[in-house]
C-alpha cells in the first residue's frame, strides 16, 4: 500500500512543475524581446571591430608585398610595395629636377653675354667656346650612365655629381665676385670689364666645366632613378611610369622658364653675382630635397660593366661561327648559368641568327666548365646577354633617325632668334626680346602634355582594340610629322616678313615679333610626342643594367643635332654664297633666303620620316620573362 500510496504522490508533484517551467519560459522570451533592441548596437559594433582588424590584417600584408621587377630598398632587400617609391618618392625627384633644370639654365641661357662682355671675348670666341661647354655636358652624361649602371647604382651617382654640380656654382659664384667684375658695376653692354688676371680665368673654366661635369652625369641618371619608383610589372604603378616621364619634362621646362625670364633679366641688367647664387641657392635646395627622400627611394643593383657582356657574346659568337643551326630542335640555349644575380630574363627573339650561336650548349663547353661547374664566359653566353645586344642594335637605327629631329628642335635657340631679332619687337614703348619668345614653347610643352594625358590618350585607348594608347614608336613619329610643320610654319612667317621688310634691307621688317607663336607653339607640341615618347622608349626598351645608358641616348641625340646644324649651316652657305648672293642666311636677313633653309629642314625631315617608319615596323620589343629558375630554352 504504502508503495501505492507513493506513487500517486510523485506523479502529482511532476504534473504541477510543467505549468512552473512553461511560465519560466515565457518570461525568458518576453526579456530577450526585450534585451535584443540594447544587445544590437554592441553586436554590431563587435562585428565591425572584428571586419575592421581583419581588413587591418588584409591591409598590413598588401603593405608587405614586394615588387615584382626586382627593385630593392636601400638595404639591397627586396622593396616593399606600400614602404618605398611611388608618388611620394616621384614628386621629391620631380621637384629636384624643375630646380635642377633652374639652375643648370641660369648659368647656361646667358653664358655668351658673360664671355663677351665680362671676359671681353668676340662673337665667334664665346659662340665657339659656348658649343664646346655644351657639347661637355652631354659627353659627361655618358661617363654618368656608365658609371650609373655598371658601379655605383642611380642613387648613389645623382647624389655625387650633384655635389660637383653645387660645387661648381658655388666657384662661379666666388670667382664672379672677387676676380671677374672689376671695376664693380661692370658686365652690362654699357661698361665693359677690364682685363682679369689667369688665376681668375683658371678658375671660372674649373667651375663651368665643375658645373658641365656635374649636370652631364646627373642628368641621364635622375630621370631614370623616377622611373624606378614605379614597379612596370603592377598595373597600377605601370600606368603611372608612363605618366611620369611627361611629367619630367614638364618640371624641366618649368625650371627653365624660371631661368630664362627672371634670371635671364637680372644677369642681362648686369647682376651675374646675384644670379649665379640664385642659381647656387636651387641647386643646394634640390640636393636637399633628393636627399630627404633617400628612406623612400627604390633602387636597382648595378649589372657591372656591359662592355664585358658584350664582348663575351661577339667573341663566344665569332668562336661557333661554324656552328650549324639547322632547326630549333638541334640545339639548347644555356639560359642564366652565370647571371645568378639578374632578377628578370628577356625572351628570346628572332633576328641576329650570328649572335645565338654564343648561347648554344655544345659538347665542348661542357668539356671547359671549371670544377664549380660553371661554363666560361668567353664561350657560352645566356639568352639575355645575347638579347642585350640585339636590344642596342635594334634600337641604334631608331636613335639615329630622332638626330634630325633635334636639328630642327635646335633651330629655337639660333635661327628662331635671328628671325625674331628682324622683326618688329616692341609693342608700344615695352621691347620683347626675341629669345623670350621661347617661353611659348614652354607653355605649349604643359599644355600639351595635359591634353595628351587627359583627352587625347583615353581616345586612342578607346580607338584601339588592345585598350592601350599610342606606343612610345606611334608618338615618336607624330612627333616627326609636328616638326615638319613647324618648320614649314616658320618658313611661311619668313615669307612674309621679306614682303614687309620691302626694299630697305638694312632695316628690321614691320612684321610684328608675335607672327612667331605657331612655330614656337607647334615645336612644343612636337616636343611632347618627340622627347617624352623618347623617354619612355629608351628607358623602357634598354635592358636592365643599361636604362642610364637609355636616357643618355636621348641627351647625346640633342648634341648630334646641335653638331649637324652647325654643319648644315656651313655647307647650306657654302654652296649658297656666291657672286652676287648673299647666301640664305647672311648677316641681315632681309639679304637672304631663310626661309628656303627651313623648308630643306621640313624637307629633310620629311625623308627621315619615311625612314623612321620602316625602321619602327622592322623594330621588335622586348619582352620579359620574369624570375625563372629552368636552366634551358628551346629555341
């Protein structure tokens, strides 16, 4: 019974916890709708502090990403995307560069006054010696890309030689003062100098050559040095490469508008000492500013000197010249064994046959490999050093046909002048001088460049299929077809100015000064299609341990155009001048024909065009491989 009993009695107490447990519940879920509004923004906010350390985390590691074309820090590691280079390092090599340029010109733009009328030389003296400085700088600028690229690295050779660059300004300025302009208040047209003692002459040509030394090997490097803050294997950093070569040379031209309208004007009234410190005070401000950047910069190792390369691969050519390449699966080109060091690998190309034979792997070569087994050098070269080579040889025709474009780019500085000097100058009581007249050149240089990068390359780069704008070779030759017509321009302004200087020969023509603009303004405009593409191509094409040496192709190609103008102008005389004629381009110009010489110039560059174009479609690119670690290459 008393189990009976019990049983009823448990079963009782079960059956009244269910209403307690269903009323618990109830209650639970009436405070959770009650807590959820509250609990919300705290949940929120955990997921956005858990979003945001995770985007932290993605963010920190893009940062760790290393560039692709093999650029290091400057602790010769591996450059970090997010820590170096880009705009940050562009813009201080950008700014270096506009008051670089300042500097350079305001010594350069008034040189001839100062030998004339501070040292007392005649015309043909200070011309002459002003070429020869010239022709200095863009000489150096070759011992500066080689010495760039095989030992010392970019940075390395901008910052010493803009040291000799300070240097140098710093002398002119000192031996300007002390030893040059005396009696003080002399150098103006007014009040010659008189006779300066040797010390004084020494030392104002060690400060000139000082400051040529130092331009010309700075020169080619820091447009460069820009261009490896931008990684060409990223998308992104690749497009604003292209960009920053226009943008180079719209810093130059700034710099050199400084100079020839301020500077220019102060050095003309006679204050040299005041100029030249002017442009002793940019120069000293751009290392400065270079120097502050150096945490920033990206930097590419030195490949050792190319000459050696190059003569490893023609004598490794020469010695398996009976070597038969019948088919591309007779043979095996030994890729990199001795370039352990070479970040990127250029793709094989067709063409200079003669110059593959140096990569092929033969029984004989093994025979030689030494007891590290590495080959010998003077018998097996790798696929890119035997590409290297073709890489200058391909580009050697394009180099020589931009030669007569600098010619009629030259033309600004002499012929334009001489045309502007005959015509009418001033405009009212104010004189313009004629040499001021290049300032539309600059100004059409940035305007350009912007209507360039902002309308006209997005058009072409929805014109055309691959979505890509003109290449560098397209732009070079529109450059060509712009100097043709600035030549025929200044031609028809010669024209006319004849026809208002009628028969009074021995006075200026009434042909106002401002006639001139459209030749000023479309040489710039060639400018910006010319120079800049040639920029790019140069730096862009050359391989990795010669980009210096790209660049200075451009400044030797400005040089070459200076030395065949003047020889163009010889011969032109010569063969102009006779009996009764005056020649095209005499003293007085309303005696000649000048217009006849420029449009032999739009002539000849016409015929340097039609050559330009099939060298162009001869040309082939180069290509890279990127990091590749297989030993061989059927070719």
């Amino acid at each position: 019974m008393c189990s009976c009993l019990f049983t009823p009695h448990k079963s009782i107490v079960s059956l009244s916890i269910i209403p307690l447990f269903l009323f618990s519940l109830q209650k639970l879920l009436d405070l959770r709708r009650q807590l959820l509004p509250l609990l919300l923004p705290t949940m929120s906010c955990l997921n956005i502090c858990k979003q945001g350390a995770v985007e932290k985390k993605i963010i920190e590691k893009e940062e760790e990403i290393c560039t692709l074309d093999g650029s290091v820090d400057r602790q010769g590691r591996p450059a970090v995307r997010g820590r170096t280079g880009t705009w940050v390092a562009g813009i201080l090599i950008l700014v270096n560069q506009g008051l670089a340029t300042l500097a350079f010109f305001g010594v350069g733009v008034n040189l001839v006054l100062f030998l004339t009328r501070v040292l007392g030389q005649d015309n043909a003296e200070a011309a002459n010696n002003v070429s020869k400085w010239t022709g200095t700088v863009y000489i150096f600028s070759l011992l500066g890309a080689f010495l760039s690229d095989s030992y010392w690295g970019r940075y390395k050779t901008c910052v010493i030689f803009q040291a000799i660059f300070v240097i140098g300004l710093v002398l002119l300025s000192i031996s300007t003062y002390l030893f040059l302009l005396k009696p003080s208040g002399c150098g103006v047209e007014q009040t010659p100098c008189r006779s300066h003692s040797s010390f004084g002459i020494a030392l104002f040509y060690l400060s000139i050559y000082s400051i040529a030394l130092g331009n010309g090997g700075y020169q080619p490097n820091i447009a460069t040095f820009g261009a490896d803050q931008f990684d060409g294997e990223d998308t992104k950093e690749a497009h604003s490469k292209i960009a920053f070569f226009s943008y180079f040379y719209l810093a130059l031209n700034l710099g050199s508008l400084f100079s020839n309208t301020i500077l220019g004007y102060f050095e003309d009234e006679g204050m040299w000492v005041l100029g030249f410190w002017a442009s002793t005070a940019s120069a000293a401000l751009a290392l400065i500013l270079f120097l502050l950047g150096t945490p920033r910069y990206r930097h590419f190792n030195p490949k050792g000197n190319p000459l050696f390369r190059f003569s490893q691969v023609l004598v490794a050519a020469i010695r398996k010249c009976r070597v038969q390449m019948e088919s591309k699966e007779n043979h095996r080109f030994q890729l990199h064994q001795n370039d352990q060091d070479e970040t990127r690998k250029i793709v094989h190309t067709q063409g200079f046959r003669l110059l593959d034979r140096a990569a092929v792997l033969t029984s004989k070569d093994c025979e030689e490999k030494d007891k590290n087994g590495v080959y010998n050098p003077w018998r097996l070269c790798s696929v890119t050093q035997v590409e290297e080579v073709k890489c200058i040889l391909r580009l050697l025709p394009i180099w020589l046909c931009t030669i007569l474009y600098s010619v009629v780019f030259t033309q600004m500085a002499s012929l334009f002048v001489e045309q502007g000097a005959a015509m009418k100058t001033t405009v009212s009581s104010f004189h313009i001088p004629p040499a001021s007249m290049s300032s539309f050149d600059i100004i059409s240089v940035a305007v350009f460049i912007f209507i360039y990068r902002r309308v006209l390359d997005p058009v072409f780069a929805r014109i055309k299929t691959k979505g890509k704008g003109l290449t560098e070779l397209q732009r070079m030759g529109i450059g060509l077809v712009i100097a043709i017509m600035s030549m025929i321009c200044a031609g028809g302004v010669e024209i006319f100015r004849l026809k208002y200087a009628g028969k009074k020969c021995e006075s200026a023509s009434c042909l106002s000064i401002f006639w001139q603009i459209p030749q000023y303004v479309l040489i710039g405009a060639s400018e910006v299609f010319m120079y800049v593409g040639q920029l790019e191509f140069f730096n862009g094409q050359t391989p990795d341990g010669l980009k210096s040496f790209g660049s200075a192709l451009c400044m030797t190609s400005i040089s070459l155009g200076n030395y065949v103008s003047s020889l163009l102008v010889i011969i032109v005389m010569k063969i102009s001048t006779r009996d009764d004629m005056h020649g095209w381009i005499p003293g007085n110009l309303n005696k000649g024909h000048l217009d006849r010489f420029f449009f032999l110039l739009a002539a000849l560059t016409t015929a340097d065009l039609v050559i330009y174009i099939i060298c162009a479609k001869w040309y082939k690119y180069i290509k890279f491989q990127g990091n590749i670690n297989n030993g061989d290459l059927q070719v």
